[in-house]
C-alpha cells in the first residue's frame, strides 16, 4: 500500500477535448509530482508540485498543468487533447522527511 | 543532464534461473538517488529499493540484490532463484538529492524481464 490512489482508472477522451485526472495522498506526502508514460516507454517527468506552487517542470507544452491542493490531493490538467498524450499517467508522492518517492497505479489515457 | 541506461530491452529466463538487470547512469551532481521500481501489467510502479550516491554498500532483501558501483555509475539488480512472479518490466530511476524539493525522476526505458515456468 503506498498511499497514493489515481481516479479514473482508465478513460477515453477525443481529441481537442479536456482532461482532469486526479491524484490523493495521504497525510504527510507533501510533494506531488505526475509523470507520463508511453507505451514501451519509460515514465516522463511532467511536473512537481510543493506546497501548492509548482517548482519543476519538464519538457511538456503549458496546455498541461496541475494543482495541488492542502488536503494532499492534486489534479493534472490537459487541454486540447492530441492523440500523442495516449498514455498512462502516473501520480507519484513523497513523504516528507523520506527520500522515496512512490507511485499510484495510474490512469490510462485513450485519445480517440 | 542526467540520464539512465537500461541496455537490455527484455530478458528471457526460466524457473528458479538467476538474472541480473543492468543499469548505467550519468550525473553531474555529487549527491543523488538511484531506484529500481518494479511494473507489473496492471501499470502500479512499486518501489524496490533506494540508493544514496554516498552509501555503496552493496544490498541484499530476499531474493533481490543490488550491486551499487560509482566508479562505473551502474547499480545493477540481480533476482536469485527466479518465479514466475518476477514477470514484469523493471525500471532504473535516478534523482538529485532534493536539494530545493526537486525530486524529479529519471527514469530508464526499462528491462522486460520473462520468467517461464
């Protein structure tokens, strides 16, 4: 059990259409961070989230962006949906004080 | 800029076989984290094990071991006595040392290790 739990599981979406996907931790994991995986590929650094403010990104256009919010909950955000951002997604957070980041089970992403 | 190598894109083993999973890493911090998580297909990245870059104490939990060399910047993973469980793709991942609350993964491609009965 790492704590972390993704909604929904699994989703289809059409392209130029939005998505929310949403993330919650428990009490403590006071760093969030969301990462995309495509398939056959290793997971991609979208962006963290530290105590509500964004403070690292990685190479992803702005049309993704995200919340956090002090209940340790964060959503992710993609608007305009390509084709190309079919793929799992992946809530990842940290416990304050330890070192080890750990994973929800994801949320797999079907852009039609 | 950092980066992991996974070099092996699938492994095939049988039963109760030994394996060891190769990564390699490049960074130009002086502290950093190394991690191998392990994915089954149901997607979940589960966490193996974590590695401070300055303990290379090598590292054993059942049938997993870890083999952490800086002067090849390789932590390598072997499985012992290998199950068909073991089934999954194994990721190496590699972080800075949260200096600034940066936490930021780099992860490999990862290995597709088999285990046939």
């Amino acid at each position: 059990e790492t704590g972390v739990t993704q909604s929904p599981t699994h989703l289809i979406k059409t392209r130029g259409q939005q998505v929310t996907l949403r993330c919650s931790s428990q009490s403590g994991h006071n760093t969030v961070s969301w990462y995309q995986q495509a398939l056959g590929q290793g997971p991609q650094f979208i962006f963290q989230y530290y105590r509500e403010e964004e403070n690292g990104r990685g190479n992803f256009p702005p049309r993704f962006s995200g919340l956090q919010f002090p209940n340790y909950s964060s959503e992710l955000n993609v608007n305009a949906l390509e084709l190309d951002d079919s793929a799992l997604y992946l809530c990842a957070s940290r416990i304050q004080g330890i070192n080890t980041i750990y994973f929800g089970e994801g949320s797999w992403l079907t852009v039609v | 800029a950092q980066k992991v190598t996974q070099a092996q894109t699938e492994i095939s083993v049988v039963e109760k076989e030994d394996v060891t999973l190769d990564c390699v890493y490049e960074t130009r911090d002086t502290t950093y984290y190394l991690f191998w998580y392990k994915q089954p297909p149901s997607g979940e990245l589960v966490f193996l094990i974590r590695r401070n870059s300055f303990d290379e104490q090598n590292e054993i939990s059942g049938r997993y071991s870890w083999n952490f060399q800086k002067s090849t910047s390789s932590f390598n993973f072997t499985i012992t006595a290998s199950q068909v469980v073991d089934s999954a793709v194994y990721f190496c991942a590699l972080s800075e040392a949260g200096g600034g609350s940066n936490y930021k993964l780099t992860f490999g491609k990862g290995t597709l290790l088999t285990v046939n009965p």
